[in-house]
C-alpha cells in the first residue's frame, strides 16, 4: 500500500511539482468541475460520494482524487488495483478507521485501475463504502458497467472524464514556462505542432 507523502520540491519530478493542488487549477474537465457542476459543488460542500473517474489514460484521474482529499482535508491513501490484494484493501481501511475514530478525520481511498479488482476484491470494499468509512475513488480505462460488479457500481457515481482539449493543454503548457520562468524557445508553428501532437493524445504533458 503507498500512501501520500510530503516530499521535498527539489526532489519533486516536473509533473509531480506542477501538479494541480486545487480545482481552480486543474486543466480541462469543466463539465463536471466547472463553476456550478456536480463534482465542483460535492467538492466544496464537502458531501463526496464515492466514484468512478471513468476516461482514456493521463487526463487527470489521479490529479483529481488528490485535489478532492488536499480541499476538504481527508487522508489520501492510494493503492494500484495490479499490485495490490485483500491484504492491502483491509490495512487501507483499518488505516481509515483510525482515522476516523481518533482525529475524526475522512479518507480518502484511491484505487489506480479499479477494473483489476477481482470480485473478492470488490466486495471487500462494500461495508466500508456503505458506511462511510472510506470515500472510494476510483480510476478506470474500461467502461465501468463491464469492469465492476453490480453491488459495487450501485454504490458508486460514475463520472466521465474527457480527453484534454487544446485550452487545457495550453494552459499546461503556459503553467510550464512560468515554472522554468521563460517561454519555451520555439516559433509559433513549431508550438502549434507541440500543442497538436498532445492533442492528438489528450495527455497531460
């Protein structure tokens, strides 16, 4: 089980250092976390149900499971659905419940790949998800209806996270340069083509 950590910046990997800490930064989604939209208002009443973060690789799932626990300041524990079992499923809600009991303090519990999960797996989190121990969040590739069992999924929002469009991918492109503090030294045809080819992707650079 891996759990958040604070790490010094200057060790920080460029992504990880330019990664969104609230949701006013978080490029692109604005259907559901625009002004106004649903995950936007669970967010800051603070009334989370659990989800799915349904979309293609690299537009964000993981960016906004950690700014939902850094904005109502839950506990962000995260486990990868490849390398994890029962074993780690049941520390991570014993570390929940701890939580909870002695600084009644939520978590947040982020499962990478959600869809590796076998039904043991998953229904290993049901009583936890029901009770509110742990607010599930979870990633996934695979249309959800196919990749998760009914009790689970009935617990559950999904919520649909598109590709990155040329707006966001811009506004990364420009969080980039004010980092390293000068605008990348390319024409405006050669930043036009870096643009387009992560648009193709619609990953987060």
């Amino acid at each position: 089980m891996n759990q958040m950590f604070e790490p010094n910046q200057s060790q920080l990997p460029l992504a990880e250092y330019l990664r969104p800490k609230s949701v006013s930064e978080i490029a692109g989604q604005k259907h559901i976390l625009g002004e106004g939209k649903s995950l936007r208002v669970a967010i800051e009443s603070g009334n989370l149900p659990s989800m799915i973060l349904w979309g293609p690789p690299g537009v964000g799932k993981t960016t906004i499971a950690r700014v939902i626990a850094n904005t109502i300041d839950a506990e962000f524990i995260s486990v990868s659905a490849v390398l994890s079992g029962v074993k780690d499923i049941r520390e991570a809600i014993e570390q929940a419940q701890f939580n909870l009991q002695q600084f009644n303090k939520k978590t947040i519990l982020f499962v990478d790949e959600v869809h590796r999960f076998n039904k043991a797996q998953q229904d290993g989190l049901l009583p936890r998800v029901e009770d509110g121990t742990v607010t599930l969040v979870g990633a996934t590739t695979e249309n959800p209806s196919f990749a998760l069992n009914g009790a689970l999924l009935s617990r559950v929002q999904v919520l649909v996270l598109d590709r990155l469009d040329r707006t966001a991918l811009e506004t990364i492109l420009s969080r980039l340069e004010t980092h390293i503090g000068f605008d990348l030294p390319v024409d405006e045809d050669a930043r036009a083509a870096l643009i387009g080819l992560a648009d193709g992707d619609g990953r987060y650079l």
